[in-house]
C-alpha cells in the first residue's frame, strides 16, 4: 500500500511537467515570450513571483549558514564557506585580488541569483500550472500559468545586463581616472613617432569607435544571451511534453532534457558571470599585473 501510494505521488508530481494548456481541440500554445500579468491592479507578473522566491531561498540560505558562525565550520556554513570562496578564487584569478576585492559582492550575487533563478524554473509545475484562458463563447484561447522562470523574462535579465553597464563605467572611470579611461579606448597603444604616429592616429580612433560600438551591445548581448537560453529551454521541454497525448506519461520524452537543462542552468549562471569578469577586466588591465 505504501509503495503504491509512493508510486501514484512520484506520477502525480512529474504529470506536473506535463502542458496544462492544450486547448479542446488539442492545439499546443507556446510559451509566450512575455512575462503574463497576474492580477488586474497591481503590477505582479509570474515571472516577478519567481524572482521573489528566489531572492527569499538566497536570504533564508545566507541566514541559515551564517545563524551559528564556528571557527571549525561544518555542515551548511562549511558548504556555504566553499560555494563563496570557490567563487571568489575563480574571479580573483581572473580579475586579480584588487578588483576582485572591490566587486565581487556584485559578481557573487549576480551568480548565485541566476543559478537559483534558473533551477527554480526547472520545478515541475512552472510553466505548466494555471488557467485557462477563454473567449465569450467559452473557447479556450489560451493558457496563463501561475508561474514562471524568473530568467524567461526578459525585462529581468534586461535590467541585469543594463546594470552591470552603469556599474562598468563606474568601476572603469574610478580605476583608470576619466582621462585614462578615454585613452584606454582611443589612444594609440605602443610607442610610436613620426609619420608613423600621423598614420596610427586616425587608426586606433577609428578602433576606438567600433569599441563604443561594442560597448553599448554587450548589456544588450548579455541580456538575449541568457534569456534565450532559459526560454529555448523552457520551450524546448513544452514541445516535447506536447508530443505525448497522455498527460501522465508527457514527462518521459522531456524528461532526459530536463537533466541536460540543470547543466545548461549552471553554465548560463556561470557564462553571464565570466563575461561580466572579461569586460571590466579589460577595461582594467594596466598591463603591470600577473596574467593567469
């Protein structure tokens, strides 16, 4: 009896995975590429809720791990101790420990946020829990679900790149002075004089317009890299579910790509970390410090 009951919960819980919005014909709707507003008055999308929970497992985590400091850590302060500082050293081997130092509370943050975004979206029944919606002949037309991958919006992601934009000018102008800063993009790099100097010149400004160019794209290329991805995902797990006629066996085609999309969840994290790291440490690079 018990193991039957066992059984009947595990089917239930991963039937959750199964599309909850195929309409009385059996059409298949696609996610939407926008984030759905919830309620009528105040502005809560079902992305935002996602984000929300993913902020307050971060807080609860750091709460619990921090509740009882030992110099002997052991059991979720010495996984927390590991998880941190694993990060830091990745960074400070990149960056150096000056810059690493100074920013790593964003970098830190930006990863950890984006990884537990990302798994949470994995849960069964994001995505695929809802309601239906319906015509004023009673069609269904459409599906809202309650939730929704907090990465899968790209007005969030969008405002993580832009942010990390506003912050790079900060960091770059306060390491380099707003003089080096400019001679960083436009100077001429390497001793040169002479008619060489005359032929650089127009070179190296012409260099340093395409990396203003370069500049602006990359919160824009940060912000449709990672929620391309975490759409694509999401959408490619839908599709297959859809394949299924039986909602409680919808699962099994999806189901070994729904491993494969908790790598892609880490990498994603890790990737939009890296190339955050990359753009200010180039930026930063004075040439006088130990490359790794």
């Amino acid at each position: 009896m018990i193991r039957r009951s066992l059984i009947t919960t595990i089917l239930a819980w991963l039937s959750c995975l199964a599309p909850a919005f195929a309409s009385e014909g059996g059409e298949h709707h696609a996610l939407p590429l926008y984030a759905e507003r919830l309620h009528e008055v105040l502005p809560i999308s079902n992305s935002m809720i996602m984000v929300w929970l993913a902020v307050g497992l971060i807080v609860l985590f750091c709460r619990t791990a921090t509740g009882k400091m030992s110099l002997v850590p052991s059991g979720i302060q010495n996984f927390a101790e590991w998880v941190v500082e694993s990060l830091y050293d990745f960074l400070e081997g990149l960056m150096g420990e000056h810059l690493t130092k100074r920013v790593f509370w964003f970098f830190g943050s930006v990863f950890f946020f984006i990884l537990v975004s990302n798994y949470l979206g994995l849960i069964p029944g994001v995505g695929t829990v809802g309601w239906e919606l319906k015509d004023a002949a009673g069609h269904v037309v459409g599906f809202k679900p309650f939730l929704r991958g907090g990465n899968a919006d790209i007005n969030m992601t969008a405002a993580m790149g832009f942010t990390f934009a506003l912050l790079w000018f900060y960091w770059a102008i306060t390491e380099n002075g707003f003089k080096g800063f400019v001679n960083h993009i436009f100077a001429p790099k390497g001793s040169f004089g002479g008619i060489m100097l005359a032929m650089m010149v127009p070179i190296f400004l012409f260099v340093g317009v395409l990396e203003i160019i370069s500049i602006a794209i990359r919160p824009v290329a940060l912000s449709f890299r990672l929620f391309g991805n975490i759409y694509g995902g999401e959408q490619t797990l839908e599709a297959l579910m859809a394949l299924v006629p039986f909602k409680s066996l919808a699962f099994l085609p999806a189901l070994p790509f729904y491993f494969m999309e908790l790598l892609v969840g880490f990498v994603q994290a890790l990737v939009f970390t890296l190339l955050c790291a990359i753009f200010l440490k180039l930026i930063c690079d004075h040439g006088d410090e130990e490359h790794h």
